[in-house]
C-alpha cells in the first residue's frame, strides 16, 4: 500500500519511441543522464561511439531469447550499478525470435502458438524492467495499419511495430512517434517527437501532457529535470 500523496510522478518512468528506421532514434539515448546500459538488438549502436557512462551488450540474432534472458539477469544482478535500461529495438526482437522458431519447424515456418508465446516473452519483459525501478527507454519500428471505424470508413494510422500492442501501451506511460518535419523558420529539417494520439499516430503522454509535440532530444531531459 502507498499513500498517492507520496507519489513522485517522474521517477523511474518508461518510455516508447517510434519511428522508420534511420530516423535518429539511437542517439536519443546520447541524452540520458546517468549510467546506461543498452541492448542492441539490431547491432546499430555505432552513433553512440566516445560517448561515455554507456554500457552495451549487442544481441546474437541466433540466440534471441537465451539472450534476453542473459541480458535481464545481468540487470538483476548489477541494477544498483545503472540508472537508465534502453532496449534497442523490440521490432527487431520480435522478429529474430521468431525466426529462431522457424528454424526448428519442418515448415521453416513459425508454429501458431509461437506468435502467443513471443506476445507474452514481450509483455512478460517490459513488465519485468518496471518492476527494476529504472528509467526505461524502448525503441521500435513503425507500421502503417489500415484503421476501420464502426461507421465502415477508415483510416490509415502509424504504429509501433510490436506485437500485443495494446496490452503493451497498457503499461507504458509515453509513447512518441519520432518524425522530421521541415521547420517554418528557417525551412530546416528538423526530428520531434508527436506525443498527442491522433487517427494519423497512435501515442501516449501521461507524464508531460502539456505538450503535443517535442523536440527529440529535448524529451528525456525534461522527464529527467523533473525526477
């Protein structure tokens, strides 16, 4: 039991990014105070290179889920050495777990019951990195899905490319979609995060709210000032 009184509303938040890839996601993480620890799933950690106080173990494509589970014992065991995790990225995961089942099928194919089994690996995990009371900060891909509203119409609508979505922003209090859009000023390509969801962009603000939009590196240190 806790009082809500004595509830910090910063501390030790989670936070999903999105975006194509290319987008600059990774070096959001270049913006994170403390100690980091990173997995780089999709091996693309090179824009981190002098940057220090950053700790990365890069994943086996082959060993997914040995790996996962490596990497959150690792957690375990030296959580009091780190202040932020960043999982780069779950899309990519996802995919090299699945494929590592395929591999096992006569089919070379994933069995149906492997996509209810990585759903959970995925929830299970994200669940389980709350539970470590760190900053946590998760990278995906992007997806368009065609949207159909109950008048019959519909709409095509940007999403995290990650399985059992909507049990997974259940849990996640942002969710931003990074995009670049050339700025009215001096007509300059710019990358900001949309934290407003809208029938173009699934997204989630229940930290900041007081913004649609945000700068990309201009997110965390205003979630971390605010710690």
């Amino acid at each position: 039991m806790m009082k809500a009184e004595d509830i910090k509303r910063f501390d030790n938040w989670t936070c999903l990014i999105y975006s194509e890839p290319g987008k600059g996601k990774t070096s959001m993480v270049k913006s994170l105070k403390g100690k980091t620890v990173l997995l780089s799933v999709d091996g693309m950690y090179h824009v981190l290179s002098q940057q220090k106080d950053i700790v990365i173990q890069v994943m086996d494509p082959d060993k997914p889920n040995q790996d996962l589970g490596d990497f959150y014992r690792f957690l375990t065991k030296h959580k009091d050495e780190y202040d932020n995790v960043v999982i780069d990225n779950l899309s990519t995961f996802q995919k090299y777990w699945l494929n590592a089942r395929a591999t096992e099928t006569r089919s070379g194919q994933p069995e149906i019951k492997d996509y209810g089994v990585v759903n959970r690996i995925l929830f299970d995990f994200i669940a389980s990195l709350k539970q470590l009371e760190k900053n946590v900060l998760i990278f995906a891909h992007e997806k368009k899905v065609d949207v159909e509203m109950d008048s019959g119409r519909s709409y095509t609508q940007f999403q995290p490319d990650i399985r059992n979505l909507d049990a997974i922003m259940g849990i996640i209090p942002i969710v931003g979609r990074l995009v670049i859009v050339k700025s009215e000023e001096n007509q300059e390509n710019e990358r900001i995060i949309v934290l407003q969801p809208t029938q173009s962009t699934r997204a989630k603000d229940q930290l900041i709210s007081d913004t649609q939009t945000i700068g990309q590196m201009e997110l965390i240190p205003k979630l971390q000032q605010q710690s």
